[in-house]
C-alpha cells in the first residue's frame, strides 16, 4: 500500500524542572494514504499540536520513527504572513526558499496566481496582509501551502482565529483547493465542522491516537 506519511511508536516526553518527566505522546502509529484526509482531535493540551510538529519535521520525537516526504505545505492558525510582503509574494515564499537566490520560474509564479485567483483574492494579490481580513489571510496561507505542489499538507486549527461563517468559507476553499489535487491532509482541530470534511477523525487521548 503507498503511504504518503507513516510513524511507528512515536513518542515525545519533556522535563520540566523539579516534576516528574511528562509523557505527551505515548506510542503514535499513523498512516496516511495518497489523497486521504485526516482530523485529528481532542482536549487541549492533548499534544495535537505537538504531534503535527513532529509529522512535519519541526519538532523531534523521543523516539520513535517517521517517515514523510520533503515537500510539505503548512496552515497555521495565526496564518505567519509576512506584513512587508504582497499577497502574490508570500504564497511565492516557499517556493522563493527552495531556489537559489530567492528566484522562481514563471511557471510557478503563474501557479500562485492560479491558486490566489482560485480562492478568490486575484484583485488582492499586490496588497499588503495589513489590508486584508482574516479570513483573506488565511486563504493566502492556503494558497501558500499548495504553491509547490506538496503530496501532504498539515493544518493547525485552520479555523481557529475565525469567525464561524468565516471558519465555514475557510473549510470550503480548502475542501475546493484539495479536490482533485494528489493531497493528503492532516488536520488538527477543535471544530466538529473541519473535522466533517475529512475522510477520517481520529482522537488523542491520553497520549494515543484513537
């Protein structure tokens, strides 16, 4: 079976002075097919955030092992745009890091515009993010996320900064952007909305996926 993300026993622990070591993730096995969605939920402090970290090579397990491809776009909640750059350059961005010297082909750079007239903003992409709304900036982040054409997308909270109307426009774009794309996702999320939009929701409890 082809896989585009795989752990075996991931596991993640930290140390905080004077307490007893604390174990975050106890074992995670996770396998995520070409194409295949994926919510995984639960109470905060459950270490969802943690383990999205560690599937996208931010943040090192314990031990453990995962396997994941090199290409990997990401949506955080907070959207991480750049203020001093336009709509257009900051979905370029990673894109603009894999080149030397910060330049890319006019062929991505077509994609970008695709993908930014795709969501809607094609009249926004020389605007500042200071100009747009929220919802606005996180359309930019997901247009950012799939300008390389990543195999796996990894989502923290999506929605979380939005309103519900805007969190429900948000999951359409990226249900709309998704479909037909060879794109897994891994989402992390709060909301019985988002999850909805997956193939499957799993839950993190007590340091293991269920």
């Amino acid at each position: 079976m082809e896989i585009v993300l795989g752990t075996i026993d991931v596991k993640k622990s930290f140390k905080i002075p004077h307490h007893p070591r604390i174990e975050v993730l106890k074992g995670i096995n996770l396998t995520i097919r070409p194409g295949e969605k994926v919510a995984i939920i639960g109470r905060s402090g459950a270490g969802k955030s943690t383990l999205l970290n560690i599937l996208g090579g931010l943040e090192k397990p314990t031990s453990g092992t995962v396997a994941r491809p090199d290409n990997i776009g990401f949506v955080f909640q907070a959207y991480h745009l750049m203020p001093e750059l336009t709509v257009l350059e900051n979905v370029l961005l990673p894109a603009m890091a894999n080149r030397a010297g910060g330049m890319v082909s006019a062929e991505t750079r077509t994609r970008a515009m695709e993908l930014i007239r795709e969501v809607g903003l094609q009249d926004r992409a020389h605007h500042l993010p200071a100009e747009l709304s929220g919802g606005e900036m996180q359309r930019v982040a997901l247009c950012r996320a799939l300008v390389t054409n990543p195999p796996l997308v990894l989502a923290d909270e999506p929605t979380g900064n939005l309103d519900k109307l805007t969190g429900a426009e948000i999951l359409k774009v990226l249900g709309d952007l998704s479909r037909g794309r060879p794109v897994s996702l891994v989402m992390v999320t709060h909301s019985p909305e988002a999850a909805a939009i997956c193939d499957r929701v799993l839950t993190l409890e007590n340091g293991i996926l269920h």
